[in-house]
C-alpha cells in the first residue's frame, strides 16, 4: 500500500489552475523527489500534502487515511521549509522541544527525542545557541531536529537547501540522505535541481506547468526520458 497516495489532485487559486490532475504514488519508506522549473507547481503540491492549502478537487491519503480535511497538525507530517522557519527567541533545544510540548508529551519523552535528534544531527554542543549564532547549516539541521522529534510518518522538504553555498549544499545532500537510510522515513523532497533529485532520489518526479511529464528512478529518467523537456531536464542527451 501506499504510504502517501495522491490521486488526481487539482488546485486552482481563484480562476487560474496550477495543478492539473496529479496523481502520485509514494511507498513506505520511499524518497520521492518532486522536480521540475520555478514555478510548475511543487511548493502548492507539497503543502497540499502538508495541509497548508486546500485541495481543489482529488483525494490525498496518508496511511490508509484520506486527509483532503485533516488540519496540518493531525497529519502525521513533519515539513522542512527553504526559511527554516526556526523561532529567533528560543534556544536549539527550545526549537526542537516546541512542537511536542504543544502536543502534551511528557517532558522526559520530549527530553529523550530532544537527545536523540541532537545525537543524529551532531547538535550536541548547539543545544543553548540562538538560531542567529548558528551557521546556516547548522540551522538547517535544527530545523531537521524539529521534524525529527515528531517521528512523522512523512518528511515533507521545500527546497531545503536553496539558501545554503554549493559546498555545503553538497554536504547536506548527503546528510539527509544518511538520515533518511537511518531513520527510513517516507520522504517528499522538492527542489528545481536536477542534481539533487539525481543523487537523492528513489524515485522522481518531473513536473512542468502544473502537469506530471514522467515518472520514474534517476537512472530511468535518464536512460529513456519520456519527451525533450524531461531529456533537457535531467540533463540526458537525446
Ligand atoms: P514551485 O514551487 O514549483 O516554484 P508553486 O507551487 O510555488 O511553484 O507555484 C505554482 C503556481 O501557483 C505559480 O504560478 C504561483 O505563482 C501560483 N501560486 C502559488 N501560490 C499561490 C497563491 N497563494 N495565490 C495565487 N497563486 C499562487
Ligand atoms: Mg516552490
């Protein structure tokens, strides 16, 4: 069964349709990429999936739930914004404990999944920081923490690393695909760089202008890119 399943999903935002009929299937477990120009309608997908906006017609289903009218917080998802979205006034260890002490968790359980995301994430020594004394990499990973500590079942990326340098963007890339070979959570991932879904993906998915063009593993979209947009996309010549 699919672990996210998103079937014939539209949007529209007013009269102007940006997502036309999108259907995508994404196993347990699975890193799935979501690619494709500025513009094309990833960031819209994915916070449909997230529940930050509405969906226009389809069903998204997480689990075997659908969740079309879940509010975000009963989704069992955690997103990972391009901004961070990290809370200036509280500490590393106060950005990752949030989310859960809003949910009631026990204070020695936010404590322990507080320990346990700062070991995976090397955080340790950052724990009493303020996000404006950390690095941007560094605060990449807190807000990598925050999504770890609610052990979701479903990690949603935004172009997590558009604000990082390309050395460090290179370093996180292969952090969080370690962290997904750890953890094995099932993973949304979008980003409009082509390098990125190559390297880290299961599967990919290229859009254009609100519209699924293929479907398929890097090496596949490689091999037999199904039009010229997908062939210029990844970069195969054909
Ligand atoms: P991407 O993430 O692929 O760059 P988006 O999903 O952000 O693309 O946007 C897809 C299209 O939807 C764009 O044309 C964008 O201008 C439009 N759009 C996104 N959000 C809104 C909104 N809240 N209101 C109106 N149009 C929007
Ligand atoms: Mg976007």
């Amino acid at each position: 069964m699919a672990q996210v399943a998103i079937s014939k999903v539209a949007k529209a935002f007013g009269t102007v349709k940006v997502l036309h009929e999108v259907s995508v299937d994404i196993a347990d477990g699975q890193f799935v990429v979501l690619v494709g120009p500025s513009g094309c309608g990833k960031s819209t997908l994915l916070r449909m999936v997230a529940g930050l906006e509405t969906v226009s017609a389809g069903t998204i289903a997480i689990g075997d739930r659908v969740v079309n009218h879940l509010p975000p917080a009963k989704r069992d998802i955690a997103m990972v914004f391009q901004n961070y979205a990290l809370y200036p006034h509280k500490t590393v260890e106060q950005n990752m404990a949030f989310a859960l002490k809003l949910r009631k968790t026990e204070a020695a359980e936010v404590a322990q999944r507080v320990k346990r995301a700062a070991d995976i994430l090397d955080l340790n020594p950052y724990l009493k920081r303020y996000p404006r004394q950390l690095s941007g990499g560094q605060r990449q990973r807190v807000a990598m923490g925050r999504a770890i500590v609610r052990n979701p079942q479903v990690f949603l990326f935004d172009e997590p690393l558009s604000n990082l340098d390309a050395k460090l963007r290179v370093q996180m890339r292969t952090e969080i695909k370690e962290l997904h070979q750890r953890l094995k959570t099932t993973t949304i991932y979008v980003t409009h760089d082509q390098i990125e879904a190559m390297t880290m993906a299961d599967k990919i998915v290229v859009m254009r202008d609100g519209r699924i063009e293929q479907v398929g593993a890097p090496l596949e979209l490689f091999d037999r890119p199904a039009n010229l947009f997908v062939a210029g996309f990844i970069g195969s010549p054909s």
